[in-house]
DNA sequence: GTGCGTGCAAATTCTTTGCAATGCA
DNA sequence: TGCATTGCAAAGAATTTGCACGCAC
C-alpha cells in the first residue's frame, strides 16, 4: 500500500510520531474515495469503533495539509471539505452531488499562471483551481427526471 | 459613478429596496478597493458613523453574491474575503500581503474547463480559480531584506 | 523516562435566524 | 399603508485551545 506509507514517511520526515490515531484517520481519509471534511472522517472512525476524537481529526488535517498529502477544496461559496492531494503538481474536480473527485493532470495551469502574471504585474506565490460539476455517473442519473 | 448605479440596478432587478443601509453597503465595498470580509465592511461602517448592523452586511453581500455583483475568494487554506466582481466573466487575483485585487481577462479558462471535462468526463458546472501573489508595489518592498 | 499526542470540555470565531420596530415604495 | 428590511440578541456551526493523562520512541 503505497499510499498509507506516503502518509507516514510525511509524518516521520517531520519528526511526529505514528500512533493509532493517526493511522485511522489516515484509513479513514483512503477509504473516503471522494473529498471529505473533518466531520465527516470523524463520524467514519466513530463507525469504525476507532475511537479517535475529533480535535485528532483536525490536528491530523492541519498536519497533513501543511506537508501537501491533502488539500482543501472550495465551492463558489464555501470552504467545502478536504481531498488527498495528488503525488505531482495537479488541480481536483468534485462532483457535486456525490462527492466524489477525480484528479486533474496537465491542466494548462501553467500557461494560465504565466499569462496573470504577465497581465497584472504581480509575482504569483500560489493558485487555487476548482472544478465542480456532476461525474459521469451523476450526470447521468440527472438526465432522467428525478422530481424535486 | 458606473458602479454605484450597477449595483443598484441588480437590487431593482431583483424588486428589491433600494435602502440607505444598502447604499452604505455598497460605498463601503468600493472604498475598500481590493479584498474584503463583512467584518470589515462593519468596521468601516461603525468609523463612518453608518450604523449598518453586521447582520445587513451579511445579508447584503449574500444578495450582491446572488447577483454576481460580489464574490468570494479563497486562499489555499481559508475562505478570506468577497472582492468585487468583473463587470464579464473574469478571475482575480489578490494581494497576499495589502489585499489589494486585480481582476484577470482572457484567462485561458475555457480550454481548461473543456480539458478537464475531457479528461475526466465530468460535466462541468462551475469552477473557482483563485490566484494569489504579491502585487506589484509589494513585490517591490519585499525584494528588499526587511527582517521577520 | 520524556515529552509528544490525545481527548474532553470550554472558548472562540464566523454566520444565520427570530422577531418586533422601522421606513421605503 | 403594506410589506420588505433592519438590528438586536440569541442560536448555531465549525474550529481552536487548555490541561491532565497516556503512550510512542
């Protein structure tokens, strides 16, 4: 399992310890196939009868987020949940109505970046790219009339 | 004055009232050129003796971000503030050190869109793209060593 | 054994809501 | 005048912090 060791060499790079908690909520995070936030990773380890609280939940987030193996996602209008971040330079898409997300290589950033710098005279430091839409799946099940 | 009008016309639009609150509302966001929160709007409000409550900030912004005359930003970690949004379609880019926004044209954004969908066969219904970086006169006073 | 990590509960921050009073159309 | 709008205060949601105990190293 590649990914699960990804996770703990993070960990152990920065000197922190490996404890059960953090290994469920690291579960908890691979078997989320989609985006997920910190809820609801706890009502997962709560389910699991891993008994990890949810101050845990957060901190293993921060922890995670601040060396780049998740990152946070963003709706139009909300900070909405969190992803497992991709091993290179990649942007996330979420479906909307279930959640799931897929990753986005070659995205064309790059030029993008490139051409706002040119325009605005600013030295750009970071970019947030977020797609939302309805994966194939529910994009499907959406043609049908569903009612409501 | 183009702006103050176009944000009043979107209230008509909509049958709602044209209100000295709102009014206040509105200066307030295009005094604070760049980025901005509700609390701010509030305070900027309170120091000009408005009297606006933090609750008619809230609800104001929701409606102009309705309307798309306003809308939200995001940092990589934190939802951070409204700006004001292109008078088309268009992307900003934020100051990470004054806050100041430049607003970005021709962005190249559908071809992503149109990649993204393709490679992930997402219908795509919205995306966020958020630059941040410094502006050009703080790139300029951050070249030189100022400590801390 | 040491000190990081944990979990509870309380604190904090941000935002929304209920409701009576106000004022725009 | 009628009804949208306001503002207070209180509720609610999400997240952070303090502190005593437990466990990884």
């Amino acid at each position: 399992m590649p990914d699960t060791s990804r996770f703990s060499a993070l960990l152990t790079a920065k000197g922190l310890r490996l404890t059960r908690q953090r290994e469920a909520v690291v579960d908890a995070i691979l078997q989320a196939k989609g985006s997920f936030t910190a809820q609801e990773l706890h009502d997962m380890l709560r389910a699991s009868r891993s008994g990890v609280g949810l101050t845990t939940v957060y901190r293993t987030l921060e922890i995670l987020s601040e060396g780049g193996a998740v990152e946070r996602v963003h709706g139009l209008n909300h900070c909405e949940a969190f992803v497992v971040a991709g091993k290179h330079h990649s942007h996330t898409i979420v479906c909307s109505n279930c959640g799931s997300a897929s990753e986005l290589v070659d995205c064309g950033c790059d030029e993008l970046v490139a051409a706002a710098a040119r325009q605005t005279g600013f030295r750009i430091e970071d970019h947030v790219i977020q797609l939302r839409g309805l994966c194939r799946a529910c994009a499907r099940k959406h043609r049908e009339p569903v009612g409501v």
